[in-house]
C-alpha cells in the first residue's frame, strides 16, 4: 500500500506521515530528507550551489536509508539532525531542482516504496513519483501558520535560525517548488485537498484515517 502526500513547506507533512506510519503499520519515507542528504553531502564535499555536475557524480553514489523511528541514515551514518542545520536548508531548494538529481532521487524512492507498506511525503510524490498511489493526498496551510510552525519546530531542536530567516526561506522555498521545471509542487482533481491551518494534529490525522479506513 502507498499513501502518497503532497504539500507545501510546513504543512505538516512530516508530522501527519510520522503518526500514519506508527497507526497504521507503514514504512514512513521523508523524500525531502533524501535531498537534504544530497546538499549535506555537497557541503561536506566543500560543494557549491553552482557545482551542478559534481553534485550530479555525487548524487549518482549515495546509500540513504530510514529506519521505523524515522532516523534517516547517509552513507551508514544517523544525520537525521545534521540534514536539518541552517547551511542545508538554505541550499537544499535549488539542489533539488537539478533535473539529474532530482531523477536519481526519484528511482531511489521508487525503489524504497515498491519494497515496503508506506506512506511518502514530499512535493511529487502524488504526481511523478508515484502517480498511481493507492491514496493521495495534498496537505495545506496558509504561509504565515507554516511560518508559526517551523520557528517553533526550529526553537524545540535548538536549531539557530530566526522568524524572519524561515519566512524568507519557506516563502522562497514555496516559489521554487511551485516554478520547478521537473517534479513541481502541483493541486490536483485526484487528491483529497486538506487545510490544516485551523485544525489540531488529531483532527488532521483523523481526516486521513476517515478517507484511508
């Protein structure tokens, strides 16, 4: 089974697929975290932005894998806090927009959701990863409550980043991923369109186990 949720940027989607994995018995893969790990990897590579082919090479060799607490693992190592520093958010947008990179990581979550029961969050998962996903969902928010949400997600982890700071980057981050030439951020007829900005986590969750059950 695959339980595919588009959205964007502090929507949710991390939380809401976290909860569905543990209530329903699914694999939870975070395919933003699959990027992350190719910009942590880059930055550890002394690589730019602007080295688009080194950062092609690099995301053609990479081991990434998640485990059921929702670690992610880079080449055997546990970065599941390292992929969320200031430095990788701040380039992770326009090293997934690498037409090459974003195909390599696309056949690599393909492999990793043909091979379990799991829910997939990402931008593309309901429309080029897996477009043919059992259930498919787009989880939504209004800027200012995603905004509201990462500063204090950010404040929990004792990551260094101010309000001002994550709403340029996710108001940036919300261009980029709907201006993608390939995998953009899209609304669909097909996927069941949820607003979680005035609702609690239990009655987002509960919306998709209504429509799952």
């Amino acid at each position: 089974m695959i339980v595919a949720i588009d959205g964007p940027a502090g929507s949710g989607k991390g939380t809401i697929a976290s909860i569905l994995s543990k209530k329903l018995n699914l694999v939870n893969i975070d395919t933003g975290a699959t990027y992350r790990c190719v910009a942590l990897k880059a930055l550890r590579n002394n690589l730019k932005v602007e080295d688009k082919d080194e950062i092609i090479k690099l995301s053609n060799n990479i081991d990434i894998k998640f485990d059921l607490n929702n670690n992610v693992y880079l080449d055997g190592e546990n970065v599941t806090k390292e992929i969320r520093s200031k430095e990788v958010t701040s380039i992770v947008s326009p090293i997934s927009s690498i037409i090459e990179v974003r195909k390599n990581m696309v056949d690599l979550q393909r492999r990793l959701g043909n091979s379990n029961n799991v829910v997939m969050e990402g931008r593309d998962i309901t429309t080029v990863v897996f477009p043919n996903a059992d259930y498919k969902f787009y989880l939504d928010a209004t800027l200012e409550e995603r905004v509201n949400r990462r500063y204090k997600e950010y404040q929990e982890k004792n990551i260094d980043m101010s309000y001002d700071e994550i709403y340029e980057n996710i108001k940036a981050r919300d261009y980029n991923d709907s201006h993608k030439e390939v995998g953009s951020l899209t609304r669909t007829d097909d996927q069941v369109y949820i607003d979680s900005t005035n609702l609690t986590i239990d009655e987002v969750v509960e919306k998709f186990i209504e429509v799952i059950k």
